[in-house]
C-alpha cells in the first residue's frame, strides 16, 4: 500500500476531515503506541498503520483493503 492509497482508503472510509482527526489524535497500541501520523513518519508500512486503524475504529473486513477493493492475492 502507498502512502497516496492509505490517505485515499482513510477519507473514504471516515470521510476527509475526521480521517485526519483519527490520524493525527488515536493513540494505537499495535503500532508502539504512536498515532497513525507517527508511525508513519517512523516509517511503519502504510498498509500495516491501515490495518491497526481499521481494527480500532473497528471497520469491517470486507472494507479493510479500501471501499470497493479486494483483498490482495496471496
């Protein structure tokens, strides 16, 4: 996942503004206990913030690859 695709999953599942908010404010405990913003900075995989993002906010599996997205292939 690139940082572009991160940002663009995150406005559309929690729309521009509160995708932000959540970014910039939610403390996540898989990621260190850093916010989203600062892990990524640290340089901690976009899709792996993706995912502890959605397992906080709890998304829904079938939306955790992005709105209309499907799973990548293994």
């Amino acid at each position: 996942m690139r940082l572009s695709e991160f940002w663009q999953a995150m406005s559309d599942e929690f729309g521009d503004a509160y995708a932000k908010s959540i970014a910039r404010d939610l403390v996540l405990t898989p990621l260190r206990d850093r916010t989203a913003e600062q892990a990524l900075r640290d340089g901690v995989p976009a899709r792996e913030v993706w995912l502890a993002l959605c397992e906080a906010m709890d998304v829904p599996e079938n939306r955790r690859y992005g709105v209309g997205q499907l799973p990548p292939k293994e």
